[in-house]
C-alpha cells in the first residue's frame, strides 16, 4: 500500500512539475508577442513622425496639444477626407486575399529567428 502512494505522488509530482513548465512556456510566448506587437507600434509610431517632419517641419516649434489641435483640424478638412476615402478605395481594390497575407507573414517570421 505504501508504495503505490509514493507512486501516485511521484507521478503528481511529475504532472506538476510538467504544468509548470508549460505556464513558463506560454508565458514566454506571451512575452515573445507582446515585444513583436511593440515592436511593430514603435516602428510605427517612429515612420508616423517623420512623415509629419517632412511634410510640416515647424512642427517641433509646438507641443503636443498644439499639434493635436492643427492634425484634428487638417485631418476633418473635406480636402483631407476625399484623398483618405480615395486611398481606401485605392487600397481595397490592390488588397490580396487574406490567405496571401497570412501565408507571407508566417514565411516572414521564420526568416527572424
């Protein structure tokens, strides 16, 4: 009798350990997602900056509700919504399948690592 508990607890001792490793293993894949998705929102927001120097240098000459004000106020003018409504036309009609896309994001991810 004896020895079947030290068994049985042996085994739970292993299934344990096993479930450990397995929360580490998707906690680290967690993390490994997060820093991708950072990542890609720094380069982003990085490319997002240097579109507004290049095409509005004085903007360092004002702070950051100064440039939210005149963005909001560009950005609702008609001018500005009829080329962004165009762009979105533009960018449905050249959009390939979605299978493409995920097929050439998985491809892309195994040249990184």
């Amino acid at each position: 009798m004896i020895e079947t508990k030290t068994e049985v607890s042996k085994d739970l001792e292993k299934a344990l350990q096993a479930l450990e490793q397995a929360k580490q293993r998707v906690a680290n894949e967690k993390k490994k997602q997060n820093e991708k998705k950072r990542k890609a929102q720094n380069h982003h927001k990085y490319i997002m900056g240097g579109i507004i120097v290049k095409y509005f240098p004085d903007c360092y000459s004002f702070d950051e509700d100064e440039l939210n004000r005149i963005l909001s106020a560009a950005l609702q003018t008609r001018e500005c919504q009829q080329i962004i409504s165009k762009i979105k036309a533009e960018s449905r009609e050249s959009t390939p399948p979605q299978s493409i896309i995920i097929n050439t994001e998985n491809e892309s991810e195994g040249d990184t690592e």
